[in-house]
C-alpha cells in the first residue's frame, strides 16, 4: 500500500479533437477518488489544478499541432508538481483531461529519477499509439502526439520540457492495448524501438503474462515506472465517456488486472489517468471506473 498520494488535476482539452475532456478531473473528484483512496488508510493530498486556458479564448496556432504553444505551458506546470511531489515522497496520480499531458507527467518523473540516480520505465496503456508529429498527424492534435514527444521526437516546445531530452528511452518504453493505429504511424512504430503489445497479442498470450513482461523491460535495472493509463484503452461498453473509443479493448476485469499487478511492484512512482469525458459518459461511469483502477494502483485489493 502507497503511503503518501498526491492528487494532480489537468483540465484541459486542448490536445484532443472533441470537447468535454477537460471536465474530467472534476468528474473522477465527485466519484469519490480522495475521499475512497483516504479511507484505503494513505495520506491523501489534492492539490488542485493546473490551470488551462479555454479554446474558446485562444487561437488555433499552427493547424499542424493545435494549441502548440498553450500546451506546453500546460505540461511544464504539471513537470514542475509531479517532479515536486516525488522529491517530497510521495506518488502522483495525474487525472486528465487528455494525454497531451503525459509530456509533462513523464518529465517530471523523468526528473525525480533522474535526481535519485536510476533510470526510468514508460508503460504506456492505450487503444492508440500517440506517436504522430506535426508531419504526420492527420488531425492537428497533440494528444495524438504525447508519446513520441516523451521519446524526443516531435516538437521541441514538448521534448525539451524539464531540460532533458528524451524523458525516457525507447527500450524501456512499453505500449499496451494499442488497437487503433494511423497507417503512417504504424511504420513510426515499428521503427521507434519501443516494446508493442496490441491487443491481438494479448488475447493470444494472455493478460497477465503480457503485463509481466511489460513489467520486466520497463522496470529493469532498478528503473522507476510511469504508468500512463488512457481510459480508451477500455472497451467502451465499460468505459463510454472518453474522447476516442475504440470497440475491443480492455474489460473491466482486464484494467484492474494491469493495475493490481503494477500496484505489487516497488518501481511504481506515478499514474495518469487520462481521457475522460464526461460529456459522452453515462452516470459518470468512467469517471467511477477510473477511481476505481486508481484504488486498485494504490493498493486495493478484493481480499
């Protein structure tokens, strides 16, 4: 069990190619995630959000990468609260708003490792690979972007946040669940070095013994883990209320599988969960799911 959580909420949508995202964190706030993780017996602390600008008031910037330059500014405010958080001991879990904020989350662990002289692992839960660049971005948005920037490619407003670049190198880098992949993307993939296991994979081997493995490239060595949880990555008959959903994911036996088992290692430093939109949920459901799976990375457990 995690002693110490402190809570980061991102509102933000900018990334992302529908509305709604950014109410995310309030929505996981009113299912419980504070009150229920306090009761589990950590100390819990909100410490409230990073503040976002509202599309509404800005403009579009390069048509290439949307919000460019409010995003960045976005993601080194959330560098500079988790890489604080872990230097105080304590496990962020950064609940989005969309994964365009992960650039910043993983800097920031990138950081705190780096301080405490030890390398760092990147599993990266989603139906989408978020490798795209401006140069091959069919939309225009970052959220399509977060991961390759974490790899050091990509603009240099997101790969230089927290002065060092890459936040993370591709073999310790592990991309799970991926189902859903752009047909320019695919080759960035493959060619990326980092470790895939899309969902085909997973129903061939199985869960758990993907999740092992996982666990292995990424935390070799001594290595910290970060762990970045999209909610697509969930089927969306258990998970309906994100921004991109994509049919045959994870259920909802399968999400807290992956959590309960990186909860049991020691290299587990910080959490995203990200992409929860509570305009296209229904009951805040996946705002209560994803509670529930940030119990289950904490330490909860059904016996």
């Amino acid at each position: 069990m995690r002693e110490r959580i402190d809570i980061i909420g991102v509102p933000m949508d900018l990334g992302a190619g529908r509305r709604g995202v950014d109410m995310g964190p309030s929505a996981v706030r009113i299912a419980g995630l504070t009150e229920q993780i306090r009761e589990l017996g950590p100390r819990v602390r909100d410490l409230g959000d990073v503040e976002v600008p509202i599309p509404e008031i800005l403009e579009t910037g390069e048509s290439k990468a949307r919000y460019l330059s409010e995003i960045s500014t976005v993601c080194a405010d959330v560098y500079a609260r988790v890489s604080r958080s872990l230097a105080e001991s304590c496990m962020p879990i950064v609940i989005g708003g969309d994964h365009s904020l992960a650039v910043g989350s993983v800097a920031g662990t990138s950081a705190a490792a780096r301080a405490a002289g030890v390398p760092l692992g990147l599993i990266w839960v989603d139906a989408h690979a978020d490798m795209n660049s401006p140069e091959t971005s069919p939309s225009g948005n970052v959220h399509g972007m977060p991961l390759a920037a974490c790899l050091g490619k990509g603009p240099s407003e997101l790969v230089e946040i927290g002065g060092a670049e890459p936040s993370v190198a591709p073999e310790r880098t592990v991309l799970l669940g991926v189902r859903n992949l752009d047909e320019v993307e695919k080759q960035v993939v493959r060619d990326s070095g980092v470790h895939v296991f899309t969902m085909l994979e997973i129903d061939q081997r199985g869960l758990y013994e993907v999740v092992k493995e996982a666990l292995e490239l990424a935390s070799a060595d001594g290595a910290w883990l970060h762990l970045s949880f999209d909610l697509d990555s969930m089927d969306p008959q258990v998970a309906p209320g994100v921004g991109t959903p994509v049919q045959g994911g994870l259920s909802y036996r399968e999400a807290h599988l992956v959590m309960e088992t990186m909860s049991e290692s020691e290299a587990l430093r910080t959490v995203d969960l990200v992409e929860v939109n509570p305009v296209l949920d229904a009951a805040n459901a996946t705002a209560k799911l994803a509670t529930e799976l940030a119990l289950s990375a904490v330490g909860k457990r059904i016996l």
